[in-house]
C-alpha cells in the first residue's frame, strides 16, 4: 500500500488543479466539451410495426375517401412528404385509386 501513496497524494493535487481552473476530471461531468443546444434530451423512437403505417394509411383513406396526402399525414401524425410517397406507391400497387381531389379506395 504504501507504495502507492504517491500516486494517491498526486491524483488529489491533479484534481485541484482541475479544479482551480474550472475544467473536470476525466470520467467527471461532460469531458471538457462545450455544453449542448439541444433543448430537450433526445428520445429514443420505436419503430412501427413492418406495414403498419402502410395500413394505417389504407384504413384512414377507406374511411376518408379523397383525403389529400397533407390530410393523412396531420390525421397520422406523420410527415406529408412520406405520406405522399406512400400513396403513389400504394395507388402504383392498386391498393388505392387517384380521385379527382386526393386518392380512395
């Protein structure tokens, strides 16, 4: 033990002097970087079930015939640009038909 002594006494000392210049010790706070702008923390997303959205999407325009892709993606909660992408795949594989105003099915 007592060979390790110094080593105990010039850890305290390196700390110190961490500490006297406001910086932490390694394994202590963020590691000396610079604080972050995110507001929130960062949430872990699930992902949706393989199809899911894709019959979400079916069932909302089955209901709502001549639902834009603006219209699904606020009744969904998702992004329009994806929607809108879902439809023209959906309407290409014969799931949904283009209307005159928006698709149905």
């Amino acid at each position: 033990m007592q060979e390790l002594r110094p080593f105990v006494q010039e850890e305290a000392k390196l700390r110190a002097a961490l500490q006297a210049i406001g910086a932490s010790a390694p394994g202590e706070g963020n590691g000396g970087r610079k604080p972050s702008n995110r507001r929130t923390p960062a949430r872990s997303r699930t992902r949706a079930a393989r199809g899911a959205i894709r019959q979400r999407v079916i069932d909302y325009v089955t209901t709502n015939p001549g639902s834009t892709a603006s219209d699904v993606a606020r009744a969904l909660g998702l992004n329009r640009n994806s929607v809108a992408t879902r439809l023209a795949q959906l309407s290409k594989d014969g799931k949904l038909k283009k209307a005159t105003r928006g698709y149905k099915a």
